[in-house]
C-alpha cells in the first residue's frame, strides 16, 4: 500500500493517533509516495458525475484488486474511519468530508456465462460493458435507464429499469455477491452460505460492506420497441391524462414514464426540441411494433410529437429511450413514490409543470413483475406502489431555486406520498442526509437494523443511506452510550453520527431555545468542517432511571489562536430504541453567546462576533 502523510487523523473511539491523511491506496507492493489532496490521482479518485457533490475524504482510496478492498477496510476500522463506496458517483451521499473513500472504478471485469444466463460484474463496471457482452448472445442484463451507471450499486439499492415490469428489480436476479464486511474479511454471500446478509444487501444499498462483485441472472432480450414521444409541454395537462389511461391497462411487457423538461438552446440537443419545454414519453415495450402502437395509441393522440424516436432498437440502445444527461453536472434531486393514481396528486404534478420551473419532473410506470415477490426474498422497499416520482435540477443560475421549488413540491405531495421513495430515489434536493425509514415498512426496516447490528455494529458503512445498528444491550449504560456519543462524535467532529445517536424525532431545549434533529444537525454540520477543537470531561453526579439520565459535563472548545471556552452543562436525556429522543440542558456560561458556540443558534444566523 502506498501512501501519503500530511496531517494527523484521530482514532475517535480508541483515542490513538495516526499520521495519515489524503492517503491513496494501490496495490500491495512497495511503499512509495500516493497523491495526497489537490493532486491528480486524488482528486480523480473523488471525481464524479455529480459536480454538486464531489467528496472530500480523509483517506482516498483506488482499489484494483479484492485485497486491496479488504486491506482499506482494515485500515479505516483501525482508525476510526467511516467508509464511503463510489464507482461513478451517480448516487452520491452527501457528507463525506471525512473518512476514507473507496474508489472501485479499477475493478470492472465482466464475464457471461451464455450457458446459464449470468453475468458477474466488478464493483466499478457501469452496464455499458454489461449489454455489449450480453447482446450476442441474446441476452439482456436488469439495467437502467443509463448504461453509464454503476451496475453495483444500482443493483444493491434495487434496480428500477426499462424491463422492471417484464422482470423485476434487478436485486431480485442476484445470485451471489463477493462482500469485504466490516471486520476486513471477504466473503461469498449466497441464499446458502449467509440468508439473512444475502436478504439484506438485495435492496439495503452499501450498509453492510463493499461488494466487490455479484453474480446476476440475464433475461432474454427478445424483441425491443422503445424510444420517446417529444410532445409540446405546454399540453401536460393532456399528457398526464393519457398516460394515466396508458398506464391503467398497460400489459407487464409495456414500461412507460414521461418527463417534463426545459432542454437547452445548445447544438448537442436535436434542433427540434432545442430550446423548448417538453413533455418526453419514454416507452420500453418487450413485443412486437403493432401491439406496443396500439398500446399508446391515447399518448400519440395528444398532439404531433415535436420529435419521435419510437422504433425497433437494440439491446444495446436501450439508453437512448431515456436519454439521461452523460455529461458531468451539479444534481440537486428528490423522490417520492405514489400508491395509486390519484387525479387530486397529478392536479399538483399538472401545476407544478412549466417552462419557468429550473427543474425536471418525471413519473415512473411501476407494477408488474416489480410488485411480485422474487424466487429469493429481499429487502426491497415499497413493492405495492404504482408510480414513482423523481425531480432534478438543470444546472446553471436557476440551480438554487430550484432546490426550495423540490422542497415545497414533495411537502404539498406529503398526503399522497406519506414521504416514502424508493432507495435510489429517495434525496433531499437541499443535499441533507435521508432517513433510511422512508424507503422501507417497519418490520423490513427493523429487519435490516437487526442484520447491520450483526454485520456492522460500529456503523462503518455510514456513507449511504444510513441504515443505524440498534442499540447496544441494555448491559451498556446510558451514561456509556452519551460518553460513546461525546467521543465518537462531539470530540471527533463527526456529524455524520448523528443518525446513529439522535432519533429522527429529537428536540433539544437549551437555556429557553429549542432546536429540532433538522436544525442541530445543521449547526453541527457548519461548525464541525471549520479548525475548532472539542475536549468533554465528566464527574460521577449521573443518574440513571428507566430511558433517562442526569448528567453533568464539561465541554472546552478552542479554536486556532483563540482563548479556550470552558462550558458546563447540566443536562436530563431520555432515549428511544438506544438513541437520544429529549435533552433539556442548563449551561454555565450560556453557550450561545459564546464565541465557539453560537453557530449552533436555530436559526443558523451569524452573530456579530462570529468569524467570517
């Protein structure tokens, strides 16, 4: 492993130090300097699709081989590390300014197997390769609307595709998965070998471990029909409408979604569309031309498409149906699911379309095969919808409001959706973390704590859509658990643990102010990036009874060149399930006005004294 040192990296729950940071990893062999921040080899490490998002980790790690995987992974639980798993960064989690990042781009071999219909693939291959290899010999891999896309983690997260209808999630078609688990050991994990942990990662995203490859089932590719229908915009209302009786009867072999979206005025946009706000109709059908033309009969009736792409295509032309974006770009994006078709919910969609809105809407045909249960059971979230939703921002100077446009959108939707999305959909467009509970039902979501409890229970794989261990055993005191919290995260400055100790529901009452889980985690993720240092001490006056403590701490803080601020703090917690629920706390002096402190205020303002 080859690395280089350019700053101390604390081990937060061992207190050790390691003089690490910026490091990259490569093969094993002979040690030699690795590129530290600002440098090519790190930053393309860190590199990808979503520019709004570029990770800037502790440790940036390129893998090209299995131990090299298993050898990061060891690295990062010695210190302290969480983990980050990116292949084409098409899915970014947001908060990784921290940790240690594992770049699997290098491990993308592919292999078919045309005698028993599978295909293994790396953890970095995209699904470009996949078709290629595929198409020869009839064969079609679950993929999505983008060949560019991981076909990892798209598949861990579920997999919603062109053929979901026909077949499935592309999760449902896993055989097997080669997995470096949080203990830095590399594992087979198949129905057979390890059920519950094979249940869990078909569907529950990178939680569990770094999946270095997977083995999935093809299907046939038959004969395909697809392309788009680029209808004027400003009939969305007609379009909805049609695509709602489309839709109704549509056979599982028809997948049908439509996006409204402003195309820009550039050369690389057809000439019939370039400049104008349309509404594109992506049609996938498995059959023949004529069924799949009577099928969408209403959606040609709305009006003459401004372009039309529809005819018999290639297996390997599957990504012109959608013709998603290829380009690296800024993505501020949302998700939701929709139960059922609901006039008073496409009334919302109908209204919030427009050519002056900077954001793209589309609505997903689900159903199908996709409600079925699959041979193997999995966690894949919300099997019983019917349509889902997805936003996302055009980039350039409408890119801010269209945050707070997204925003408002899936609160006016919240009667329909009850704030459920899918697992590669579910994001919050402003970039703040995603309640895994979202993108499943209770007893799976418990389910899935129970096996990250087992496999991951110090919650290395953070850097996901956070599915939290539970709690320790009741042996394990509160006050271990808030002294646990005080040193994983206060004294590490790591807000990305807050998930792991604060319960979606948490409110905190301090000297008067109150603050809900949004706003602290918002204070804490602006103060912990900046050079500030946190020191906690305790004395013995705790109490305990049944979910509630009483404490008494001491919390320094100091910043570079500044005096050190000394606060005590009087303090009644009460937990839920193992995480902080309430706290009401005193402190001597007030900590909001104090100089290392008042960036935690509600309402994130800036005092006079506060440095810029």
């Amino acid at each position: 492993m080859d690395g280089a040192r350019d700053g101390p990296v604390r081990r937060p729950a061992l207190g050790r130090e390691c003089h690490v940071r910026r490091l990259r990893f490569a093969r094993p062999g002979p040690r030699r300097p690795g590129p530290s921040a600002g440098t090519s080899g790190f930053d393309a490490a860190c590199a990808g699709f979503d520019l709004a998002a570029i990770p800037t980790p502790d440790v940036a790690v390129s893998v090209t081989s299995e131990s090299d995987v298993t050898a990061a992974v060891r690295f990062a639980a010695d210190h302290g590390l969480p983990v980050a798993v990116r292949a084409t960064g098409h899915g970014p989690i947001p908060g990784v300014d921290h940790g240690l990042l594992i770049d699997t781009r290098a491990l993308s071999t592919v292999s078919v197997d045309g005698s028993r219909s599978t295909a293994t693939i790396g953890a970095g291959a995209t699904w470009a390769p996949v078709l290629a290899a595929c198409a020869p010999l009839g064969l079609a891999p679950p993929c999505g609307s983008a060949p560019d896309v991981g076909a990892v983690s798209y598949t861990l997260g579920g997999g919603l595709g062109p053929f979901g209808r026909s077949h499935g999630w592309a999760a449902d078609r896993v055989r097997r998965l080669g997995l470096v688990t949080a203990a830095g050991s590399l594992r087979e994990v198949t129905p057979e070998s390890d059920p519950e942990l094979f249940w869990a990662c078909r569907g529950g995203g990178g939680n569990f471990g770094v999946v270095t490859e997977l083995e999935i089932d093809l299907v046939p590719a038959g004969s395909l029909y697809g392309g788009g229908l680029f209808l004027p915009g400003e009939a969305a209302a007609e379009i909805l409408a049609a695509f709602g009786r489309c839709t109704a009867e549509a056979p599982d072999e028809l997948t049908l979604s439509v996006a409204f979206v402003t195309f820009p005025d550039v050369d690389p946009v057809p000439p019939e569309v370039r400049g104008r706000f349309v509404g594109h109709v992506r049609v996938a059908y498995l059959g023949p031309l004529s069924e799949a033309e009577d099928l969408i009969k209403p959606l040609r009736a709305v009006a003459t498409p401004l372009l039309d792409t529809v005819r018999p295509l290639a297996v390997t032309e599957i990504g012109t149906i959608h013709a998603d974006p290829v380009l690296p770009q800024p993505v501020a994006c949302g998700g939701a699911i929709l139960p059922r078709w609901d006039d008073a919910a496409i009334a919302v969609l109908v209204d919030e379309v427009s050519v002056s809105k900077p954001h793209m809407l589309e609505l997903r045909h689900l159903g199908g095969a996709l409600a079925r249960p699959p041979a193997v059971s999995n966690a894949v979230g919300h099997r019983d919808a019917y349509y889902n939703l997805f936003t996302s921002a055009y980039p350039g100077q409408t890119f801010a409001d269209a945050v707070g446009l997204q925003t408002a959108l899936y609160e006016r939707l919240l009667p329909w959706t009850g704030g459920r999305a899918l697992y590669n959909f579910a994001a919050s467009p402003g970039g703040r973390p995603v309640d895994a509970r979202t993108a499943f039902d209770e007893p799976t979501y418990s389910r899935l704590r129970s096996v990250k409890t087992a496999w991951d229970p110090d919650n290395l794989f953070r850097f996901c859509i956070d599915i939290p261990p539970l709690a320790p055993a009741r042996s394990v005191s509160l006050r271990e658990r808030l002294q646990e919290m005080f040193t994983r995260m206060v004294e590490a400055k790591d807000a990305a643990l807050v998930d792991t100790y604060y319960d979606p529901e948490f409110v905190l009452t301090t000297n008067g102010q109150t603050q809900d889980l949004e706003a602290f985690r918002a204070g804490h993720e602006r103060v912990y990036p900046t050079p500030i240092t946190y020191r906690v001490e305790y004395d013995d006056s705790w109490v305990e009874s049944g979910p509630r403590l009483a404490a008494r701490v001491w919390i320094t803080t100091q910043r570079p060149g500044e005096e050190a601020h000394r606060i005590e703090v009087v303090l009644v917690a009460e937990y839920r399930d193992g995480r902080l629920l309430r706290v009401h706390e005193l402190t001597w002096p007030d900590w909001s006005q104090r100089g290392a402190f008042e960036r935690y205020g509600s309402d994130g303002s800036q005092t006079a004294d506060e440095p810029e």
